[in-house]
C-alpha cells in the first residue's frame, strides 16, 4: 500500500523547510542543496525524497543531473490552511492599533 504523505508532516521538519525556502528562489540539484547543510548527504536525500513524495518540490531531469524546484500549486494547501489564521491576528492587530490611538488622542486632548 503506497500511503502519500501528509504536507504538514513534511513541513514540520526544520531542515525541510529550509529545503524548501532554498529551492523557492531557484531550482538545485541534491548536491548543491546538501552543501547547505551540516548533515550527511543520504539525510537531506532521505528530506528530498520525503518532500517529492508530498509533491512539495519536483524533480526535473537534466542530463545526468536531476534539479529540484518548488512546487507551488501544493503549497497551496498550507497558504489555505494558514490564511484563517493571518486573517484573525491580522484583525487583532488592527483593534489593538484603533485601541492605541484612541488612548494616544485621549492622552493629548
């Protein structure tokens, strides 16, 4: 039984998400994403794999080399499942700034 991988496991790892905020700017083979960080190449492998699974990154073959890239369609479930939340401290934030600036005109009058 192939079970896929939850998105929300594979962005709980610290290491993953610096995978990921990594190959956002450009598109990098395993190697060059391994020489940014200070463990053995089979663990950011065993990363890699882990997020092409949850079809987070995708693989795309050039000559001998396979280059990782973002995959930004399934990034948008996490954006849909986080943006409740940016929307209610966003709220929070703007009745705090009204709160402020009443206590501020309060203050000066």
């Amino acid at each position: 039984m192939n079970l896929r991988r939850d998105v929300f496991q594979a962005i709980a790892d610290p290491t993953r998400r610096a995978i990921l905020l990594l190959v956002a700017s450009q598109s990098m083979t395993a190697g060059v994403i391994a020489s940014n960080f200070d463990t053995a190449r089979p663990t950011v492998s065993k990363h890699l794999q882990i997020l092409t699974e949850c079809e987070l990154l995708k693989q795309e073959q050039n000559g001998r080399e396979i280059y990782y890239h973002i995959n930004a369609t399934n990034m948008r479930e996490v954006a849909d499942f986080i943006e409740p939340f940016r929307q209610m401290w966003e709220d929070r934030f703007n009745k705090l700034e009204t709160i402020m600036k009443t206590y501020q005109n309060k203050k000066t009058t």
